[in-house]
C-alpha cells in the first residue's frame, strides 16, 4: 500500500506530528508552540539529520530505529501528551550521543531551570565513557493543560553489560539517598530464574519536588499474566487482578507467557524511607502480539470502555499518528500501559514510523535453541556473582567483620560442612567416565589429596574460629540463607538429573572463584585477623581459579542436545539460588 513518507529532517518531521497530537487533544497555540520549542530543546543535537532513508542509529527507542516517540495518557482528569528523544551527536554513537546527552543536561538546566543534583550525582556511573548497550540516555517531555511542564531522563542499566544492572541499580538508589528500597527491588529479581525478569532502565523526575520519583524499569521474559499481576502487588497502590486483566485484553485475550518481546513493569519510589514503591505500571508491546494496528485499535478501546474512560481522545491521537492505513501493519502502537493509583490510568505510545513500519504477519514460533555446555563457564564469568550488590555495598563501606562472620556461618551449614558428601554423589551418579575422573579429582582436592589434616571442612572450621568473636548468634533467621542454599545444592548434586548436577558443578566452580577472590580482599582490607589464620580462604582463592579450568574441560564432554540442555538447567538454577543467598544476607547485613 502507498504510504506518506515523511520529509525534511527528523527535527521538521517531529515537530509537525507533536503539532497535529497537540491539536487533536484541545492544546491552544501557545501551548502547542511552547511544546514544538520544547521538543526542538530535546532534539537539537540532531541538527539537520534528515527524515525517512536509512536511520543513522539504531536507536531503541522505536521498534523502527525513529528516535523518538509521542504517547498520550487516559485518566478521569484528562489527556497529558508526552514525547521522547534520544539525543544524538552526528555521526551518531554511543559516545557521541553520550556527549549530547551531557550538553542537554546544561541546556536544561540553564533555560528551564531544572534542578539536576540527582543526575548529576549518577552521571559518573550511568552515563560513562566507554559506555556498552543500546543507548545511554533518553528525554521526556509532559504537558497538561493547567499544569506546569514535567522532565524525565531515563538511563540505561545495561551501559556497563547486562550482568552489572543490578550493581549499578543499587548503587544509584544508595547515591540516591532511597537505600530503604533494594530489597523489594532484589525481590522482583529473586523469583525467576537468573535473566527472566531483568533490570533495563532507570528514570528520575528532574524535580525538586519532595514526591519526584526513582522509577526502575524490568523486561519480564516469558512471563504469564498472573505473574505479572502478583508482582505488581509489591505496590502501595495495586488493585488484584487489574493487570491481568490489562495484560490478556491486550494480547488478545492471551494469558501467557508471552513470548518474543516481553511485557515491562514500571515500579515508582517517592519515600526514601519506605521499601515498597508507591505505585507500579504495566506496559504491554501490542505491537509484537497483533496482526496489525487496526486490531490493536479495537483492543484498546474496549479496554477504555471497560474501565470508564473515554476513548474519543485516543482514536483522536491514532489518527493523528497514522500517516498509513492500519491494516497495514503494526507499528504506529508500540506499548500500550496501565497504572492503578486509586483509579485506572492508560497510556498509549505511538511511533512515527519514520523508517518503515512492520509486516502484518506474525512470527512462527521458533525451535528451541540449547547452547553449548562450554558457554556455561563463560556466561557466569561474564555475569559474575562479585557483581551483586551485596558486595557492592560491601566493597564502599568499611569492612564489617561480623558481616563476613556471618557470610562464614551460612558458608558452613549450607556449603561446607556436607560439600564433600554431595561432590562424592555427584562423582559416582555421572556416566560419562572421563567426566567422573575431572569430578574425582575435584574431591580429591577437597579431601585433602588423602591427608585428613589437610581435609578443606577441617581447614574451614579452624579459620571458622577465629572470626567466630564477631559472628552472630547462630539462630534459625541467621542461618537460613545456608540452609535454603544447601537444600539447593542437595537437590542438585544428590537428586536431580546427573547432568543437571554437573551443570550445578561448573556453576559452584565459577562463583566459588568469584567468591572467595571477593572475601579474600575484604580481609586484607582489615587488620585484626592475621593472614596466617585464614588457610582455607587462601588455598581456595588459588585452588578455584584451577578448579574452573578443569570445568570447562569438563563442560567439553557434555554431549549436545539433552544432556546440555540439563546442564544449563542445573546451572541457571544454583545461580538463582546463590543470588538469593546474598539477596537475604544483604537483608540481614542491612536492615
């Protein structure tokens, strides 16, 4: 079908769709003037890029690469139109952009009088040289009428990898002065397997108004319905069933789990001093779970029906967004989203399609791909266990022994004490013989090669001693992350599938290393426990960095298929597990 392709550059092409919404929406001309200057402050680096063609960045923004986005929001008080940018320098990059993403803060703050302590404070951290991901930082401007103007920035959890976001999320909320927050937040992280629910964005009000938001942004892979409405309920403000509801009527009565691009949730802070978020927002990527724009029409607005909102605004704003039949394709919605805060509040995106829209078909469901067991030992090297916040806020405190006392107990009741029991189990379960030897051998070592004196348990309990004078009391509370772990391992290494446990195995290797190399720095850090009382720590320390190389070459016999697909389950299980190890003992450590 023939479509309107736009002209002119990004910056003309942009300002005339912010113009023809405004419009649509019942903004007068001063109004929409001021959002056209607005929109040009946001969008200045772009200079003279021009519309349609090849995008010169493949910005994340839209589905498309198109830089920047329009969306507008339904509640019982009204619309509230939005845009968002994506600053580029050209040619653009992720360091070029990076610089004009600096220079706006600048800009903002000297014409429009922002107060941006608080992103100045993450600049380091969140916007760094050498920056890795898609983006570094976008910009959002809202307008209402009778009300003043609102700034957003959002930044990108992913700019020092993927394996980091939770280190860098927690560290912004401590810069932040929100420390009463990561534990819900590790929470929301903890109740899926490693990766299924992962951090991507953060966002902050540039207010100073004493209720401006830290808002943490989660893509939720392959999550149902009913997933997501039980973790909403984490919110202050969550009505049951609200975003299931939201969730199915725009997958098309779908429950899930949804596959491809996933659903993201939104969870809001306002109170420093409080642990839950104040209100949390669902938002669904229509356009990946439609046959084309004009069904997602219908969707949307029977919802608004449903809810008793009005839906003339909405199919106003479509068909100021549309510059191409909607039966077409999708791609003119892209997310649509729903906040409860005493009372439902809609919010639709819309892309301009600046280059291209997608195709009206939807996509066969792919074969299941089963990497090797060799990425195991990489992938876990890459998103390190040391990457936790736990030893992040360990790291740039001073060292608290009875912190690291505390770590030792539960090392004892769920590693130590029984690790040589459940290694001997998993030796003799495994029928691969050359994987037996590589496992063999592993006990051997933790056997003390023969000579009981040497035994690790026995080394373990002696530096277990030492530190004891500032261990806490061993109680129940204090000593259940050992046991939740050791129940774990257990079940991996003496219950599950052979393989299973042996992907287990490669994993204890990978974060043993991580571990120990982590612990063994705190102690050096302090000066009241003499190195010569700390064997065990030191013989582990050089002993794991062996130890993962006899994994990989044992990861190199897994066979392909079956066998290897059990040992990424294995695997990504004792990870799960050891993350919420330090996910409580960073409850307990710092409550």
């Amino acid at each position: 079908m023939p479509r309107n392709e736009p002209t002119g550059t990004l910056i003309t092409s942009g300002s005339e769709r912010l113009t023809a919404l405004a419009r649509v929406l019942g903004f007068d001309e001063p109004h929409t003037q001021s959002m056209r200057e607005v929109f040009r402050t946001l969008a200045a680096s772009w200079r003279e890029l021009p519309a349609g063609g090849t995008p010169p960045w493949l910005s994340d923004v839209c589905d498309d690469h198109s830089p920047f986005e329009l969306s507008m929001a339904l509640d019982a008080e009204g619309p509230q139109l939005r845009v968002l940018v994506e600053p580029m320098d050209a040619p653009p990059s992720l360091e070029a952009n990076r610089a004009a993403s600096l220079r706006l803060h600048e800009v903002l703050a000297r014409e429009y009088g922002l107060q941006l302590e608080r992103v100045r404070a993450l600049e380091k951290s969140l916007l760094p040289a050498g920056a890795r991901g898609r983006f570094v930082g976008w910009y959002s401007a809202a307008f209402s009428p009778g009300q003043s103007l609102d700034f957003k920035a959002y930044f990108n959890l992913h700019v020092q990898g993927p394996g980091r976001a939770p280190r860098l999320a927690e560290e912004a909320l401590h810069q932040l002065g929100f420390h009463a927050a990561w534990p819900t937040v590790a929470s929301i992280l903890g109740r899926r397997e490693v990766g299924a629910d992962e951090l991507v964005y953060l966002a902050l009000d540039l207010s100073s108004r004493s209720d401006a938001r830290v808002k943490l942004y989660f893509r939720h892979h392959q999550a149902t319905a009913a997933f997501l409405d039980e973790l909403c309920a984490v919110a202050h403000h969550h009505s049951p069933g609200a975003t299931a509801g939201f969730c199915r009527k725009m997958a098309g009565g779908d429950e899930g789990p949804y596959g491809g691009k996933g659903p993201v949730t939104c969870f809001s802070f306002t109170d420093p001093s409080d642990a839950r978020p104040k209100a949390v927002t669902a938002y669904f990527p229509v356009s990946h779970h439609a046959r084309d724009d004009r069904e997602i029409r219908q969707r949307i607005t029977d919802f608004l029906h449903a809810q008793g909102l009005a839906s003339a605004p909405y199919l106003g704003a479509l068909e100021a967004c549309a510059r191409r039949p909607l039966e077409a394709g999708t791609g003119i919605h892209t997310y649509a989203a729903m906040r409860w805060q005493g009372r439902p509040r809609m919010t639709v995106y819309f892309s301009p399609e600046i280059y291209g829209m997608q195709k009206p078909e939807r996509q066969a469901p792919q074969a299941r791909i089963v990497r090797p067991a060799t990425e195991i030992i990489e992938h876990f090297e890459t998103h390190s266990i040391a990457d936790h916040p736990f030893f992040a806020r360990l790291s740039r405190e001073p060292v608290r022994l009875e912190v690291l006392a505390r770590i030792l107990s539960n090392f004892r009741v769920g590693i130590t004490q029984d690790f040589s029991r459940r290694l001997a189990w998993l030796t003799a379960r495994v029928g691969d013989e050359r994987i037996r030897c590589k496992l063999a051998k592993q006990l051997n070592d933790e056997l003390g090669d023969g000579d009981f004196t040497r035994a690790h348990r026995g080394l373990f309990e002696r530096m277990l001693e030492v530190v004891s004078p500032w261990a806490p009391p061993e109680t129940d509370e204090v000593l259940a992350p050992g046991r939740v772990f050791g129940a774990e391992l257990e079940r991996c290494y003496v219950n599950a599938e052979p393989y299973e446990g042996v992907g287990a195995s490669l994993v204890a290797e990978v974060h043993g290393k991580q571990v120990d190399t982590f612990i063994a720095e705190q102690f050096r850090r302090q000066s009241q426990i003499p190195p010569s009382a700390l064997e065990w720590l030191h013989l582990h320390e050089n002993l794991e960095v062996e130890h993962v190389d006899e994994s990989l070459d044992i990861a190199r016999l897994i066979p392909p298929g079956a066998a290897s697909e059990a040992a990424w389950r294995g695997a990504k299980s004792l990870s799960t597990a050891a993350r919420a190890f330090f996910d409580t003992l960073y409850r307990q450590s710092f409550p």
